[in-house]
C-alpha cells in the first residue's frame, strides 16, 4: 500500500486502458491523491514505464497486463491486484475504442471491436470487482467504495456516421445508472464521465478515409487534454461518502455536440 497522504490514502484503485491517455492521467492524478494504483492494459511495455514513473514519484504501482475483452482474463487481472495490494477501492472503466463510418459500408470486425472492448470488456471488468468494491465500501476507513465508467458526448447524441459507437455509449449509460441504484445502499458509488472531443490516441486507430473525416470535423476546436477528464474522475472519487457525483459532462470548450 501507498505510504502516500491524500484523501484516497490507504486505499487501491484499478484503471483500465492506462497505457496512454485518460487511462494513464487518470492513473496518475488517483496516485497523486493517495491511492495505489493498479495499471490494466495490453501494452506491458506502457504500463511498466508509468508505474516506475509513478514508484519514482513515492506511489505504488502495480502493473496488470491483460485483455479485458478475454473474460479468463479479465477476472485474473483483478483478482491479481486484490491478491497483490489487498483490497480494491475504486475501478475506472476507461478502455475503450472507437470507429466511424457510414452504416451500409462499415467493416463488421469494426463494430465487432467497440462491442468487444465499449461493452463486454467493461462488463467482465466490472463483473469481476463489484463483490470487491461491496466488501471495500465496508471496510474501508472512508466507508465508500467508487466504480466509474468512462463514456462519451456519444452516449448522450447521436450523429450519422457513429451508429454503432453510439450503441455502445448508451449502452454504457443505461448500464451504469441501472448499477448505480443496485448497489447505492451499500455505498459503492458509481458514475458516468462523458468527455467531448479530447486529445488521445483514439483517432489515430481508426482507418483511411475515416480519420480524416473525424480531423475535419474537431478541425478549429481546441481539444481537451487528458488530465481534464482525470479531474473529473479524481473529483468524483474524493468526495465525503455523503456526496454521489453520478455524471459529468465535459466538453470542449466550443463544442457543440
């Protein structure tokens, strides 16, 4: 555990997709408030240079390499982190992926990824720690455990050419309001945070043609920058255990989807 002072000292917090990003800066603003902090992701390489960044800074850092969208795997990766630091206070659900393009000509292995990772990989992840986060929020000096979902301006509008990643952000929506009012009484709290357009790798992955569909559309827009949305997730996990931020919106600041 983290020696570190803060109000999430003491406590252990699992980030999916930390390997860049609002997974990486969200991994590193929990750290910064106290908590220990697990780094789940595909990348090992990633992840095992920001948790020596993190030790570097006197944080506990522990690295979880997996697929989340393998269930096997998924639910190894968080029993290893309880198996290696103990407990498990708060999950950020952060993994995602996104592709765009016309319905009627949309590779299906397109769709099929944002399902695989949006969706059941977020599914598998929070399967396996909900039971985790119910015996945190009993036994955890700030008797409140936290589960937060990482959405989009997506799950809130939807907009010709993100069909399918708009299903999944909805989706995503839906399931954690549903999950919110399940566990509330025992004091696990869970939120949805819906960034805008922000400055990450997700573009950068989507094909030919797309890409340059999606630059043109953000082009003028001055994005926001990871740690934005990290400042919402610390924000929502820092509050008294009276206080439940169920949902954040953040946008660009000349946003207007």
């Amino acid at each position: 555990m983290t020696g570190t002072t803060g109000p999430l000292r003491d406590t252990v917090a699992l980030v999916t997709g930390a390997s860049s990003g609002i997974g990486a800066a969200t991994a590193r603003a929990l750290a910064a408030e106290g908590a220990a902090v697990a780094l789940l992701g595909r990348r090992r390489e990633r992840l095992d240079e920001l948790a020596f960044e993190l030790r570097a800074k006197g944080a506990t850092a522990f690295v979880a390499a997996a697929d989340i969208t393998d269930q096997r795997q998924a639910a190894e990766a968080v029993e290893s982190v309880v198996a290696e630091l103990g407990r498990l206070d708060t999950v950020v659900n952060n993994a995602g992926t996104m592709g765009v393009g016309p319905v009627a000509d949309s590779p299906l292995d397109e769709w099929e990824r944002m399902i695989e990772i949006n969706v059941r990989g977020l599914l598998y992840v929070t399967h396996a720690a909900v039971p985790h986060l119910l015996r945190a929020a009993e036994s955890s000096p700030r008797r409140v455990a936290d589960l937060v979902n990482i959405s989009s301006t997506a799950g809130r509008v939807a907009r010709p050419g993100t069909a399918v990643y708009n299903l999944t952000k909805f989706g995503v929506n839906g399931f954690t309001e549903a999950l919110r009012q399940e566990v509330m009484r025992q004091r696990v709290r869970v939120s949805v945070v819906e960034p805008g357009t922000v400055d990450t790798e997700l573009s950068s992955h989507l094909r030919d043609g797309a890409r340059e569909a999606v630059e043109r559309q953000v082009e003028g827009l001055e994005l926001l920058r990871p740690e934005d949305i990290a400042d919402a997730v610390s924000y929502i996990v820092t509050r008294d255990r009276r206080v439940a931020v169920n949902e954040i919106l953040v946008r660009a600041g000349d946003q207007t989807w």
